[in-house]
C-alpha cells in the first residue's frame, strides 16, 4: 500500500478507489458486494468480512477512525 491514509481532507473518492483496488487485490472485495456463496462457512466469510474492514481501517487517519469503528 503506497497512498496516503483517508484524513477527511482530501479527496474521498480518489482514496475509496484505491482502497476498492487493494481490496481486489487481497481477493476480499467481494465480501463488501455480495451475498456469502452457499459453498463458503458462515465463518469463513465472517473472518473474510473482518479482513476487508480491517484493511479499511488501517487505511484511516487517526483523527477519522473514532468516527468509523464499532
């Protein structure tokens, strides 16, 4: 990962798309769009879920992830 980390400053949509391609990359995306496929766990794609929103968060400032985490 080279970009910059999202701080609410600069553009949003620049940054959603690098951090969509990342996703691609690590072949998680799919866990944010679609419905769990019948041949994959429930807990399976519950930890592949986990994964793709930690990717996410590690690509936050830190002044923006008291606004996202749960």
């Amino acid at each position: 990962m080279d970009f910059e980390k999202f701080d609410g400053k600069e553009n949003f949509t620049l940054w959603q798309q690098r951090v969509k391609n990342l996703l691609v990359q690590q072949r998680i995306y799919k866990v944010l769009t679609k419905e769990r496929p019948k041949k994959i766990s429930a807990k399976d794609w519950n930890e592949l879920e986990k994964i793709a929103f930690s990717t996410i968060w590690m690509c936050l400032a830190n002044q923006i992830l008291p606004e996202v985490c749960i």
